[in-house]
C-alpha cells in the first residue's frame, strides 16, 4: 500500500479540510465504516447474537496489536480506558510505606493520578522536573534510589511532543529491578514499539488517538514475569478459565492477560480496531514512523523559515514522534481562525499542537504554515 492508496480510504480528504490533530481523535476510515455497517448488519438481524463474530474481530485484532507492539495476543487484555490500565498495575503491585515511584511533570493526568493514589498507603512519589518539554534520562537515574519500585513515562508525550529513550530507560530499570511502566497511546500506531528489545514491563494505550479507531476501547500489554507479581484486585466472570460453565464458582484464573478482561468489553470497538489495524499492517509501521516522521521534520522546517520556535526544534529525530507545539499568546485566536479555514489542531496549556499523521503530505503542511503566518501578521 502507498499514501494515495491509503488517502482513498478517509473521507474527510474530500471535504477540502486539513486534519492535523490525531493526538487528540483520529478520523474514522472506510475500513472502520464497512465494519460499523457489518456489525449493525449483524446486530439489526442477520445474526444478533453475534458472539461468534466477535471471535473472530477480538483473537484477530489482539494478534495485529500484538505484532505492532512486539508481543503475543496473550500478553495482551482489552480495558476501557488507558487509567483504569495503569490502576491495574498501580493497584495490584502491593507498594509498601516508603517505597517509591518516579514519574514526570509533564504527563498526561492518566499517567500520574492512579499513582499518585498510593501516597495515601505511603507510597512516595518522586516527580522529575522536565527541561523545556525533555524528561532527561540522567534526571531519571539521578532519582533512583534502593526503594524505588516503578518508572511510569509516557513512550511520547502529548504537550510536547518529547519521544522518551525507551531503551535506554528499559536497561536502566532492568540493572536496578525496576518495574517499567509505559504510557504509550501518543506512541503506538506513531513508531514502532517493541516491549521486549525495551524491556517493558507494562503498558497501556487506547485506539482513538492515532490507531483513529474508536473511544472506549484501551490495552494493556504485561509480561508474564509482571503479571505473577501482581495481585488481582478486581475479577469477574470472564478472568476464570472455566467462564462458560457458568454454575461451577471455580476461581481459577486464566494464565493470559486476558485475566483482567473482567466481563463484556466494548465489542463494537473491538471489531472497528481490528479492521483499522489492518492499515497499519498492510502500509508497515517502519514506512509509518519513517513517513510522520518526515512530516515532523518538514513541519518544524517550515514553521521555522516563517519565525516560529517549536518546543522542540532543537531536538534530535530519535526523539521526535509527530507532535509539534509552539507557545503564543493568542493560541485560542489562532486555533479559532485555523478552524474557519477548515484547518484542525488542539490548544494545550497556551500551545498550539499539530499532530500530522502518516497519510497528511507536504502540501497540507505548506499550505497550513502560510495560513499561519497570515493569522499571527493579521492579515
């Protein structure tokens, strides 16, 4: 598959706007609209009760997220939302007084609240103090200490746009016995994730951002060392091995991840990321960092020649992932006139954020730059 080919399946590209904000929502393709319309084929009276079909959608997408994540379906569970994951971990590791855990300043609240909640139980935070949008791997190492239990960071972070060291940050916890932790929904379907070269222990990501599926439907991946570590606080009846002999009460739970899928999950969700999964397969995630990585670039040369700074027009490619953001104090002005002009970004915290996505080309980039410079000029 190429970008035209892929461009044919959104059409939102025939609607003449520019839709540069898939860290917040991706657009909905036809291989999304075809499964909705089967689905509710399905669910209208071809076949109602369509648990079969679900199957099907559910084994299909957890071996596709798997090969884009590095692992196997059955490291893999379904969860609502990326914080409801995260408790999963932070609520079933057992944390006594005194132990700690090291997150940052600026993740996204779903990286920081489900720790944050141990304080209470004597878990001690330590909050490492970003430099200009960069969470340093040295600031990491400088704040470990013998009981530090957790490293939570997100694999990209959503005001700035920063592509933290995976690696690097995996091997460090990995010489300390650190449990790695990743919040990876500004980074799974933006660059290539693989949980075991960067030993990641955990990681939870939804599929509305840029995966462009649907809201409500999230993962978590664990590895199976992690997950004998962990004590289950919550299960249902579909965590047990025996869930279909209904009468029989037998607590035994399943040796797969899927342990933490506790009763019915958003099955519509299921089979619209399964559908959309194939995109990424089909056009492979090394052309799908290569090519947004690419727009960034282009993106932060462009917005450089017409006088803006970027948060991060100074940092190396290896740590950049899609996301650009600039400070102004008119952000709201401009993210009103760009949406008049059909032209979709966010507001974050006094920053505009542009999130291009594989598909989005040169010209869409050209063409919103200019707009942009007319705006802040006031013409």
């Amino acid at each position: 598959m190429n970008i035209t080919e892929a461009r044919k399946l959104f059409p939102h590209l025939d609607t003449d706007q520019i839709y540069f904000n898939h860290a917040a929502k991706g657009p909905w393709s036809s291989l999304v609209l075809n499964r909705i319309n089967e689905y509710a084929q399905q669910r209208s009276g071809d076949k109602i009760e369509n648990y079969q079909s679900f199957l099907k959608w559910d084994s299909g997408a957890k071996e596709k997220l798997g090969k884009i994540l590095g692992t196997t379906a059955d490291r893999l569970a379904w969860v609502d939302n990326v914080s409801n994951g995260l408790n999963i971990l932070a609520q079933g590791l057992d944390l006594k007084a005194g132990d700690r855990i090291i997150l940052n300043d600026i993740e996204f609240p779903s990286n920081i609240y489900p720790f944050l909640n141990l304080q209470k139980q004597g878990v001690e935070i330590d909050l490492i103090k970003s430099r200009n949008g960069i969470v340093d791997l040295e600031d990491i190492e400088k704040a470990i200490t013998p009981k530090t239990k957790l490293i939570s960071i997100s694999l990209v972070q959503f005001l700035s746009g920063y592509r933290a060291d995976v690696d690097a940050i995996g091997e460090l916890c990995k010489r300390h016995r650190i449990i790695f932790s990743i919040d990876a929904i500004q980074g799974a379907g933006v660059v290539q994730i693989d949980v075991n070269k960067s030993k990641i222990d955990f990681l939870s990501g939804g599929t509305q951002k840029w995966l462009m599926s649907s809201q409500g439907l999230s993962y978590i991946y664990l590895s199976e060392e992690l997950q004998n570590r962990i004590n289950q606080k919550n299960v249902g009846w579909t965590s047990v091995n025996n869930a279909w002999n209904l009468l029989d009460y037998e607590l035994t739970l399943k040796s797969s991840a899927e342990r933490f899928q506790n009763g019915t999950v958003n099955a519509l969700g299921v089979a619209i990321f399964d559908s959309m999964l194939d995109l990424f397969l089909n056009f492979e995630m090394q052309n799908v960092e290569n090519k947004i990585l690419a727009n960034t670039n282009f993106f932060l040369e462009k917005l450089s020649q017409i006088g803006i700074k970027t948060i991060l027009e100074n940092v190396t490619e290896k740590n950049r992932a899609g996301i650009i953001t600039f400070k102004h104090e008119d952000a709201k002005r401009i993210y009103d006139e760009l949406e008049k002009k059909k032209i979709y970004s966010a507001v974050r915290e006094g920053m505009i954020r542009f999130s291009p996505h594989f598909y989005n080309t040169n010209e869409e980039i050209e063409k919103v730059v200019k707009e942009l410079g007319k705006i802040i000029e006031g013409r």
